[in-house]
C-alpha cells in the first residue's frame, strides 16, 4: 500500500481516531468496532468531500466524530431511531444474492482491465477533472481521455453482458 | 467521437439525470419502444454499480492502510492501548 506522506486524511485521522475509540469504550464496545465505524465515517466524509457535497458546520473532526457515533449505533441497532447520515448506505450490506453477483463480476473485471477500472474510478468516484485525468493516464488531451472512458465504460458494460450470459 | 459511445454518452446523462426535462422526455420514449437500449442502459448501472464497487474497496483498503501505519507510532498505539486496557 503506498500512501502519499502528505495526505491530510492521515493527521484527521491521528487526531480523531483515539476520541472516538474512548467514546465506544465507554459505550461498551471493542476496538474492532470502533475502527470499523470510523472507516465508514470516514468513508462517507471522503466520499461527500470528492462530490463537493460536504456541509461542515463545524471541524471535520467533529463531523467524522459525529457520523462515526450514528455508524457505531447502527452497527449496533441501537440507532434505528436516528436518522442515518446521507451517504450512510457506504456502510450498509447489500441483499446477499446481488452483492455475491457483484463480487464475481467485479473480479472478472479486475483480471481483464485495471488500468479502465482506475480511470473510472478517477472520473466518477474521484470526481477528477479530465484534464487532470489526461494527465494522469497519458492522454492527449481531455478529447482522448474523454472517448478512453467511454470505452471503458464500454468494456465495462460488455464484460458485463458476457459473464451474465455465461452465468446463465 | 463514433456514435455507439455518444450513446454511451446519452446513457450516462439520463442515469446521473443531467437531461433536460424535454430529453428526459424523448429518452424515455426511445427508451419503451428499443429493447436493446432499455437493455444496455440497464448494463450501464450495473457498471456504475461496479465502479462504485471497486472505488470503494480501493479507499477502504487506502484507510486501512493508514491505520496501519498510525499503529507504527509509539505515541498512537499507546494511546489506543491504555484506551482498550
């Protein structure tokens, strides 16, 4: 795993992380409970952050603090009286038949084309420009990078159909 | 750009519903009388689906790695020691 040594999230991290394992102590639960609770949290902070959707009304660390107490009570359904966070289905399992289809799909997917799955997720997950993205892969100019994701997308689509069709 | 991706292109405006009222409109007719439009635009969301997927399996992975390597400072793993004593 490389990580880039600036990386703000790292530093909200140290500094949110311990609060929030003393607040699960408190509350009763391990530490495995509290660290999954806060990458959710953290989750859906990045998430929001990259779609330009997140409204802080306070620190982040505050917000990451807040969100990662409704995850923990969530998890454990101590919480079905609090309204989720938006973006809370980060956290939530999918209906087990689908999320076992996925998975096959998704690792038929990771063997036939990583470099297109990187660039999608850069386009629609980063919310990277496509100048920046361009830049990222190689391309031309935003005209290329712009029909490369198409055909990714693509590829995408018809893997999809080729492995339904096998399934079938 | 060849015309199978400006579809593509279509597709992926009437998903993240950046159409128009008007386009949304005319779309949506296409949509009910083409079965192999409703079928690749139903393909698409699988995708988008997928990506969402790999995205966050990839950032899940990104974060985890960051509090492995928070762990590997004496003054954080204390911390988290005396905590969970």
């Amino acid at each position: 795993m490389t990580l880039e040594y600036d990386d703000p999230i790292i530093e909200l991290y140290r500094e949110s992380f311990p609060d929030f394992a003393r607040m699960v102590r408190r509350m009763g639960g391990s530490l495995e409970e509290a660290k999954d609770s806060f990458h959710d949290a953290l989750l859906i902070y990045l998430e929001k952050g990259k779609a330009g959707k997140l409204q802080l009304h306070s620190s982040p660390r505050a917000y990451l603090l807040g969100t990662a107490k409704i995850c923990w009570l969530h998890a454990q359904k101590k919480g079905a009286m609090l309204s989720l966070p938006e973006g809370f289905e980060a956290a939530t399992p999918e209906d087990p038949d689908t999320e076992e289809r996925e998975k096959k799909l998704l690792d038929s997917l990771q063997k036939s084309g990583k470099k297109c799955l990187e660039l999608l997720k850069a386009f629609y997950y980063d919310h990277c420009s496509m100048d920046h993205i361009a830049g990222r892969f190689g391309f031309k100019g935003r005209r290329s990078a712009t029909v490369q994701k198409y055909k990714c997308l693509e590829k995408v689509r018809k893997e999809i159909k080729i492995t339904e069709i096998y399934a079938q | 750009m060849r015309s199978d991706l400006n579809e593509i292109a279509q597709i992926d405006q009437y998903l993240f519903r950046q159409f128009s009222e008007e386009e949304g409109k005319r779309f949506e007719a296409r949509l009910s009388m083409n079965d192999a439009l409703a079928e690749k635009v139903e393909a698409q969301r699988l995708a988008h689906r997928l990506i969402r997927l790999y995205s966050r399996k990839k950032e899940r992975g990104r974060i985890e790695g960051i509090y492995q390597q928070l762990l590997e400072e004496p003054a954080f793993a204390h911390q988290l020691k005396t905590i969970f004593i």
